[in-house]
C-alpha cells in the first residue's frame, strides 16, 4: 500500500542512514521498524532489566558483543546498575554443591 506521511528532516535523515547501515531499501527499514513497534507495544508483561539488554545487544560470531545504543546510552547505565542492584540481593551461589 502506497502512502504519503510527514516525517520530520532529521527523524528522516536519521532512519535513511539506519537504513543503508544495515543494508536495507528504505521502505522495508521502515515496515521493519513499525512491526517492531508493534510487537513491542503489545508487550503485557514488563522485562527485566537484564533480559531487555540483552535482546538489545549485537552478538558477533567471533564472540564479541556490541551494544548498538553506545556507551554514552543512559538506560544503559540504568540497566547495567540495576542488573547490579539484583545481583546483590541474591545470595552467592556455592559452586561445590550439588546442583
């Protein structure tokens, strides 16, 4: 379905270079995108800090691991202290004891 929407100059410029990034036509970027909205707009249940970054995070097959919002992302640093503050709460695991 064809459609014409306004779309601001630096929201545009901004998905354009995301979608030549990940070797995409522009047109499939953007349904890819509105998918992506919707399936996360549909979600009930909140996720938990660290499930949430990792489905953010980029795996590379050499082993590696990117996150692609950057270092300079605050709810980076929001996840990662909370993923802190959880693991504090718990107590340690005894690696001898019988699983």
């Amino acid at each position: 379905m064809k459609t014409t929407l306004e779309i601001p100059d630096d929201l545009m410029r901004a998905v354009k270079i995301r979608a030549v990034e990940s070797n995409q036509k522009l047109k499939d970027f953007i349904a890819d995108a509105l998918r992506k909205s919707l399936v996360q707009s549909q979600d009930v249940e909140p996720k938990d800090a660290l499930q949430a970054l990792r489905e953010r995070l980029i795996f590379h097959p050499d082993g590696s691991v990117t996150n692609p919002d950057g270092i300079d992302d605050p709810e980076f640093f929001e996840d990662l202290e909370d993923i802190r503050r959880r693991s504090r709460l718990e107590s340690a695991r005894d690696p001898f004891a019988d699983a």
